[in-house]
C-alpha cells in the first residue's frame, strides 16, 4: 500500500460518519445505504489526487459526498424511496440510544426522507451545525438565498414531523 493510499484510508476512517449520515439521509433502504455509501467513498478516491488542502477534508467531502448522493439518486430512478408504509427503523450504529431519542431520530429521518434532494442538503448541512457562509461556499449560492432555502426546506420539515404525529 502506498503512502497516498494509506492516508486516504485514515481520513476516511475519521470521517466515515459524515458519508454514513448522508446515506442515511438520502437512502431507506440498508442495501442502498451500503450502496451510496460505497459510491461515495469511490467518488472520493477518485478524487483524492486533487485534493490540494485548500480547505478541510472534511469539508471537500461533504461536497463530494453531497454530490453524489444527489446524483446518485438522479441516475437511480428505481430507488424505492420511503413511504409511511414502508418505513423500516434503523438504528446507527457506534451510538447508544435511550428508546425515546431513538424514537425522535427515527421519525426525524423519515421526515428527512420525504424531502426533496436538496431540501436534504440543506437540512444535513444545518443539523452540521454550518454557517450560512459555508454553506453559501458549499452550494455556490448568496447567503441571503442560503437563509431563504434553510427557512423553507427546515418549514417543510416542520410540517412532515407536525403532520406524522
């Protein structure tokens, strides 16, 4: 293994939660979570000879791994996308949950899942806790529509969750 090899593996391993919540966030179902999830980490290999360091890893794969889920969801019109029926619970792994909390992170990404493809981004760059001018950096749009799209794709979150109680 070369040294350009072994260091993108350790990055990843550091940063692995990031491309597993965003599978998470865009995929139901567990096959197509592994399958984003590997897509993602393809997509950033493939990459990795151009990152310069310019920014933080963590931040170049969030766009990478942002990226792709959208496109991936795009090419993949097969995806069975989740439905109040067809709802599995998942439980995250690496992580202890007391029933409620994990009960609330359930219904929270279901909700999620009803979001369009970049509703989510948006909602997933919020629950990062980023700044309106990071993701402005991110999305390649103006803060002030950064604070117009979070006010909107968080509402309509809102309602998701208002509506499902």
């Amino acid at each position: 293994m070369d040294v350009l090899e072994q260091e993108f593996l350790e990055k990843i391993e550091m940063h692995k939660g990031i491309i597993f919540k965003i599978s998470k966030m865009y995929m139901d179902d567990k096959d197509d979570r592994d399958d984003l999830f590997q897509e993602i980490t393809y997509q950033v290999w493939k990459s990795y000879p151009n990152f310069r360091g310019q920014s933080e890893f963590s931040t170049w794969l969030y766009r990478i791994a942002l990226n792709t889920a959208i496109v991936f969801l795009k090419n993949e019109k097969k995806r069975n996308f989740i439905t109040g029926e067809n709802f599995v619970e998942y439980k995250i792994p690496y992580e202890e949950f007391d029933n409620e909390k994990e009960e609330k992170l359930n219904a929270m990404y279901k909700a999620i899942h009803q979001l369009n493809s970049i509703d989510k981004a948006f909602i997933f760059y919020y629950l990062e806790d980023f700044s309106g001018k990071e993701i402005a950096e991110q999305m390649g749009i103006s803060e002030g529509n950064v604070r117009v799209k979070m006010n909107r794709a968080k509402n309509k979150l809102k309602d998701i969750l208002s509506s499902n109680k």
